[in-house]
C-alpha cells in the first residue's frame, strides 16, 4: 500500500506522541482500509425502504466492530432506523466524549456514472471509491481506529460515547425523537463531530458554527383556472406578478432582510471571529471561476464569509407559475408558488423567525388573491461558537501541530439541525472537525476520500482524544 | 326546423326591410343550416400538417360557393395556407366593404370530451354543434348569407371584397406576409369583422378596441449548477428572488407600469367612451363568481373595463426556477425565467414599447448574475376607435333598431393583431361586431352556436350593408 504523499505532518513536530501516531498509521493502513472497505460494502441507504434489512446489518456489523475494539456496544431502537450506542468507560472524573457520526448513506443512481460499483471500494491513485467512502463512513471509521489505538495503547484517559446514526440523509426523523429519551446516556463535556468538510487538503479546519433552518412554502391563487392575458389583463390581480412583489418584500435595496424583527437576535461577531473567517475564505476570482457568478449577494457591508457565516439569509429554492413550454401563452395563471428557506445564525429562535417570516407575508400579501401557507418547518437553530471559546482554543493548538499549515476557522453557511439539538441535550461543547473536500464528491457518483485525509483525520483524532485525556 | 324562441327582433321596428329579412331568415333558415353544416364538415385544422388538404379543399367549397351566390371568386396562395379573395362588384361611386375572417378551426381534442363528433355537426336545442360552429366559419357564413339574400334582391349597392384566410389559429404568418401585396385588391371605405363576442344573448356589442401586444421572454442566471442554499446563501445572488424583483420593478405601488415613458403615447379616452364601456361590464359580484377573485388588479384609478380598455398592462405569462417537487431542496437554482406579454392601446407603438420595456429590464437587472432576452416578439399595435366615429354611429342606430335592447359598446382587452394590419393596408374603418358568446366554448370541446345568435348575426349583416348601400 502506498504512503499518501501529501500533505504529511511535519516530521519537526515538538510533539513525540504525534510521531508514534504516524508510525502507527503507516503500519497499519491496509488492514485500516481492509475494515472500512467492509463498512462500505452495505448498503445502507436509509432514504429507500428496499434497503431497511442493509441499514440494520450495517448497524450491526458496527456493534461487533466496537465489541471488538473495546467498546460495549448495542443498538438503541427508533422509529426508523436503528442508531448504534457505545460507551468506553476512562477515568474517574475524566472528560467525556460524546462522538456523532451516520452510518447511512446517499442513493447511487445514476449508476451508469460510477466508473467502479458504489459497494464495492476501489483504491485508485490514492483514493478509495465508494459510496459513503467519506460522507460518513470514511470520517467515522478513522475516528474510530483512532479510539481502537489509544485503547489498546491504554492511553484513552476520557470516557467516549457513540452515537451513529442511521438516517442522517433522511431528515434524522427517528433520532431526533429518540434523543430526548437517551438523555442520560448522553450526558458529555465535549461532543466531537466529523461530518464536516476542509477548504483545502492537508489543512486542518474548524467548523465554527452552522446555519439554523425554516422552510416554507406558499401559494398566491384563487382563480378557477388560467385566465385569458387580454380579456382580463388589468382586471384581475396577476399571481405570479403578485408573487414576485411578495418575494420582492422580503429583501432590502441593499440586500438586507426587510422582515421585522428578524435582526432583533442577530449579534455581532468578534473581530478576531471576523478575521478568521475572512482569512481561509477564496478571492472573488476563484469563486467566480468555481460558480460562475461573482460573490456579490446578500448584504452589502459584509465580506461573503461574514455574510455566510454571520448573517441571515432567506432564500427562493424553487417558484412556479404559469406557462412553461417553447413560445408564449398569453395568460394569467391561476397560481403561483414558492418554496422559501431561511438560513439562521446563532441567538435566533427559528420558531420566532418562521413567525415573523409568515407575519410578514402575510401583511405583505396583495388583496384580492388568496395567499396560502402550503407547508412549514423549523429545521433547527443554528450552531455558534467563537475562538476565544476555551475547547476551541485547545483544538487549534492540537491542529497546529498536525502539518505546515496552521488551522483554519470557517463559519460553514449550511446546516446540520441535529448537531444543535445534540448540544442541547448532552450539555457538551460542540467540536466540529472534518477533512472532507469537495473533490470527494459526496452525494454524487465516484464519491470518494483520499487516503491522505483519512490519515489527517485520524491523527486530528488521536491527537485530540489525547489532548482531552490530559 | 324551430324558430329560435329569444331574443326576437322587434316587431315594433320602424325599418320595413328588417321584417322582410326577419322573414327570408324564418324561410331559409333549414337550407342555411345545412349548408352551414356542410362547411363545417371540412376538417380545417391549421395547426397540423396533416389536414394541409383538408384546409385546401375548405378553401375550394368556398370559392365555389361565393361563385354561386354572385362572387368573383378564387384562391390567393401564400406561403402557407391559401386565401379565399372574393370580389362583387357594387355601383360605382358607393361604399367599398372588406370582410375579413377565417375557414381554419382550432384542434379538437381531448376527443373524448365531445358529446358528438366534432366534424358531424348536430343540432341540439337550439345550438349547432361542430368545431368551428362559431369561431370563425358560423360567424363568416351568416355573413355570406346576408349578402347572398341582398344580392339576390339586387339590394347590395356596395362594393363588396372577402378575405377569408386559413391561418388564424396557429398565427397567420403567411396571410400576414402576403397581404401588403395584395394592397390593390383590398382597398375599401369600411372593414366589417365578425370574429368578436357579446357579453349577453340577443344583445349586440360593437368591439371599439383591441389591444395591441408585445412579448418577450428573459432569464437570470450564469451560475453553473444549482448550488447549496447554505454553504452559498448570502454568497452569491439568487436569480429566483433577482428575478421576483426584477419583475416586481415593472409595476408601481399603485399598479401602474414602471417603465419610464411607457405611458407617453397612451391617450385618455372621453366620458362618452368611458361611459359605455362602464355600461356593458358585469357587477365585481358577477366577476368574483365567475373568476374566483374580484376585480381589483391594475391601475388604482381606473375602473375594470376602463383598465383593460384603455390602459396597457404588463402580465407575468409563465415564471419558472429551481425545485418544484414534493418537499423542498434548499439549493441556490442556477437560473431562473419569466414569459412576459405587453397589453398596448391606442396611439402606442409596439416596437417602441418593446425597446422600452427591454430597456428597463436591463437596467434594472441586478449585477453578478447574467441577464439574457431569449425571445421577443411584436404581435402588432393597438385598434381605438371612439363612439365619435361617424361609421360607428351609423352601425349604432343599424344596431339599435334589431332588438329590444340597444347596442353596447364594448373596448376588448385582447388582440386580433391582423385587424390592425388589415386597417393599414386597405385604408378603410374598421367596423368589428360579432355575436359569439361565452357558452360557445370556442376552442374548446363541444364547440357550438345559437342559431338565434347566428340570426341575429344575419339580420345585423343584412341591415347594415343595406345601410352601407344608401
């Protein structure tokens, strides 16, 4: 097996445990891939029932694969699918570790533009192929030959609790119900997630805070049906026109939100925050060439990471009216439709957002048309840390030692809901680490995860469970 | 054969040649009937290649028809479907009437919806049945049976032209190419259309304007993929809220156009005009009822039939971006688009309009995203005419005196682009009364015509060349 080229961390390391991990590693890489290659030759796609047998095998394979490691290990029942539980009882008074990850994942279709089968993983210039070969099995499975190697080493000081899931790309129904139930068995200092991504290979990145979520959807309508554009343009209120004004409302000239209220929670960040964010963000060049389109959206006194990371945002996904096909149609359609979701950051309550979301719409909405909430759903509240915060500051001087590059902050402008109710109800401090990249194409066919980040991940791991075994 | 029962022409009437035509109607109207069905048998689907024949040979029955009522008639090709051109010569020094109208009928499925066979006319209480029973071939051959009764009574003193083209339905291209080479041949003081409706039976209604039309259909976009509405909301521009916005510019708070000097050419309309159009429109209660919304679009300050009169509009036809599925997809979409048309009246130039309207668009275009026109189009201008005009009073007092209730006057919001075209090259009035009614379900399944309205349309055509013949 080859040694991954690149990134390696610093051989110079001051630190003499950094270097046994390493020598570790480069022993024991194969059989490493050997084990995760058999994880990800389930098939576990929670999204399509046909797969529910592939889901509880997989679960159960991970069960035996704790066992085995050290760990007591079983499965807690959901509604759905079923979530594996572990614990590894450390020290007396020791931190606890409370570990999330999924062990679902994504369909595969369009197979015919997997260039190897999804379940069957194949190493190739470095990188193992497969589904869920990152997104989640890949940045799972290295955390936990990292807990295997401090525990044979009897060097796991902390007590760790797992928790993988089984339907994360689902909508994590079923856990979310659940975990209020599990709350004593989840009670930790510090809960470590590596379901996140890196800007950049071989550089360590710190997700500092995610996105809250609400979605809504609307309709402006009441007309019986498409109506003729001449006879009855100017008489009647026009939907999709009334729909655009609608959406139109909800945005400031400068791009600010024009809802009331919504800016009420929203605080300010630190300038070190800012600066950091600012600092791993790519130039306007980069993101032109990557998108397409020049970074120039949202509020206009924010750089784009600030606007990500910082600030609200309400977004149009999808809107609907009238006439689709070649040519024209000269009508008034009878109806319009828009599916709306807000991102939101830290103090905002998204049920109070929603609120105030569909106050304004509502107040907003043109007389004579019916305005309709069609559906609605708070996601979550978003997820917000500072680097001044004491558990980040420990990170960083862990993830410093791991290459040539320092780490990185980024406030991530997605959203992972489950992680701030994970917060809640363990009353630990989130860690959100991960070294997926873009380039692994997760979601997509040909996922994959290069060996060199595995191994970053890895070291990241035990170096940061040795840190919290201290 | 039944005598219609309603509305009668009234037998109080002052005119002595009325009762004789109410009295030829009541004698032939069996012979009428049948020859109306035979044209109506013809298959003359414009759209569709297949029935090119059938068109043709609508076109030949017709030719020789006119031949035998006292025409001088042929086929005038053009590059799709032939004209019908007819010619009776009237005394000299009298008026010249041009009659225009169409053999071509709309396509007839959904099949299945049609209680008897579109192409076997039948009569069934009081109505006839068959595509095109109306629209046009019942309104044009009322037409031809007046003259046929006045030239047989060597009582038509005018000089008579007929255009009857066979591409209305599907955009009259060709006819539309061909006619500025047929100037010469279409000459004429007054042009008579029968291709408009009545907002009642037994009612006459003088169409007094139709709206002219541009279109045009635009996009936003120039993002490369739908993206992430988290990682990259706040980042880049949404075209889907861009294009809500874009469209939202085009109208001010109180309805009015935005587009600066939109409204230069537009006239106002006197308090004669106003009033009669005032006087034919339906109460909001009725509107509600038969729309589902009330009639409160356009401009604040204008009342319904005054602000699809009078006023231009401009309507969203179709607006389409994203995700339109069950649930929602919190993405970014790349690109987002609009179908719009432009309703124009009375002095307003088209092209100018449409410059106009472009103009605005691009202005008002955000920046970072791409704005493109995918496709515009002229339809044609405007057709005023104002109950000044002398050839309207004099239909006005025809009108009066064939029922009990006087004539309305209606300003139609929709467009017959060619009237216009027609106004322009032959030089003559535009007199446009038809008696089509909402009932008639005109491009619809199970097409039909009153035979009382098909009277009623014969004795206006007989009373009113008998007027034009004085």
């Amino acid at each position: 097996m080859a040694t991954p080229s690149k990134p390696q961390a610093s051989s110079t390391t001051a630190d003499p445990s950094l270097s046994s991990f390493i020598g570790i590693y480069e022993q024991e890489e194969s059989r490493f891939i050997r084990e995760w290659s058999e994880l990800l030759s389930f098939k576990s796609i929670s999204t399509d029932p046909a797969f529910d047998g592939e889901c509880r095998r997989t679960a159960e394979w991970l069960v035996g694969h704790l066992t085995k490691i050290g760990f007591s290990a079983r499965l807690l029942e959901t509604s759905s699918k079923p979530t594996v539980f572990a614990e590894f009882k450390g020290k007396v008074g020791a931190k606890r570790v409370l570990f999330y990850g999924h062990y679902d994942v994504q369909p595969v279709d369009p197979l015919e533009d997997w260039t190897s089968e999804p379940f069957s993983p194949e190493l190739r210039e470095g990188r193992l192929y497969a589904r869920g070969a990152q997104d989640n099995k890949g940045q799972t499975f290295y955390f936990l030959k990292a807990l295997e190697t401090l525990i044979a080493r009897s060097e796991l000081a902390t007590s760790v609790t797992l928790l993988l899931e089984g339907e994360e790309e689902c909508g994590s129904d079923g856990f979310a119900q659940a975990l209020p139930g599990w709350k004593d068995l989840v009670q930790a200092d510090v809960l470590m997630v590596c379901d996140t991504g890196a800007l950049a290979a071989g550089v360590p990145f710190v997700t500092m805070g995610l996105r809250g979520l609400v979605s809504l959807e609307i309709t402006l309508g009441g007309i019986h049906h498409d109506l003729h554009s001449g006879a009855l343009g100017g008489v009647v209120r026009n939907p999709a026109t009334e729909l655009a004004r609608l959406i139109a409302s909800l945005h400031r000239p400068d791009g600010s939100i024009a809802v009331s209220g919504y800016y009420d929670e929203v605080t300010e960040f630190s300038a070190e925050d800012r600066a950091l964010a600012n600092r791993s963000w790519p130039s306007d060049d980069k993101i032109t060439a990557l998108l397409g389109v020049p970074p120039v959206g949202g509020e206009r006194f924010y750089s784009p990471p600030e606007r990500r990371g910082f600030r609200p945002t309400i977004e149009v996904n999808g809107m609907y009216s009238g006439y689709q096909g070649p040519g024209g149609k000269t009508i008034i359609p009878s109806v319009a439709t828009a599916k709306l979701t807000s991102r939101l950051v830290a103090r905002q309550n998204p049920e109070r957002c929603l609120k105030l979301l569909i106050d304004h719409l509502k107040a907003h909405a043109p007389e004579g048309l019916e305005f309709k909430i069609v559906a609605s759903r708070v996601g979550g509240p978003a997820l917000a840390l500072s680097s001044a915060d004491e558990l980040i500051q420990r990170a960083r001087r862990v993830l410093d030692t791991l290459g040539p590059v320092p780490a990185q902050f980024t406030w991530e402008g997605g959203s992972i809901p489950i992680v701030a109710e994970l917060v809640k109800v363990s009353g630990a401090r989130p860690l959100l680490v991960g070294f997926g990249l873009e380039e692994d194409r997760i979601h997509a066919p040909n996922e994959s995860f290069a060996l060199s980040q595995f191994r970053l991940g890895f070291l990241y791991a035990c170096a940061m469970l040795s840190e919290l075994s201290r």
